[in-house]
C-alpha cells in the first residue's frame, strides 16, 4: 500500500476552516461523528469520486480511484471539517509513518484551535 497526501483535500479542509465550516467538537467524538457507509453512498450518488475525495487526505495510490479503498484519513462528514476527525486521522498518520498527510493534518489542526504561529 502507498499512501500518499492528497493536495486537493488538503486545500480544501483549509478553504472550509477559513470559512468557519467546522465542528470544534471533542477528540473522542469521532466514532459518533463519521459518516456511516450508508451517508458516504449517498454522497458518492450525488457528487461523485472527485468531491468524494476531497474529505479524504490520503489515497492509496495502488487502489482504483473509483473506490472507497483509494481514499484515507477522513476529516468530515461531507459538510464540515471536525476537529475529532482531524484528531483521529492525525493520530492514525504518526502511528503508520506517512509524515506528509501527519503534517498536513497538524495545519489543519492549528487552523481549528486557532493557533496561528
């Protein structure tokens, strides 16, 4: 498996925390607050791969783009950005090395806690 960061995602988690779409909810939270199987269909049914992939960080780039395998690290529910997703995801990043998409979801999470510096 190659993961590797997903640029279009990343640019746009930072577009939708600068214009406030974000949920500032509690690291636990995730589990609750992910989308299901049945709400990732749905969005899939009506936008398509390419913005379904724009809530995902990072893509296995061994896996078909037109599969939910293709695509890793959520940080939202298609809506919004939740700080328990992008805690989750950058727990998930360190723990299997791919530093690029760790990174990238350490900006996003100072963007949330508006830690500027």
């Amino acid at each position: 498996m190659t993961v590797k960061l997903n640029e279009k995602a990343f640019e746009h988690a930072k577009s939708l925390v600068g214009k406030g779409q974000t949920t500032k909810d509690e690291r636990d939270d995730w589990s609750e607050h992910a989308p299901t199987a049945a709400e990732q269909n749905a969005y899939l049914d009506k936008h398509g791969w390419s913005d379904y992939g724009l809530w995902f960080l990072g893509v296995d780039t061994e896996m078909d783009e037109e599969t939910k395998g293709h695509y890793k690290f959520p940080y939202g529910d298609f809506r919004r950005v939740h700080r328990c997703g992008v805690i989750s995801a950058e727990s998930r990043a360190a723990q299997n090395d791919h530093t690029d998409i760790q990174h990238a979801l350490e900006e996003i999470h100072k963007l949330l806690d508006g830690d500027h510096a």
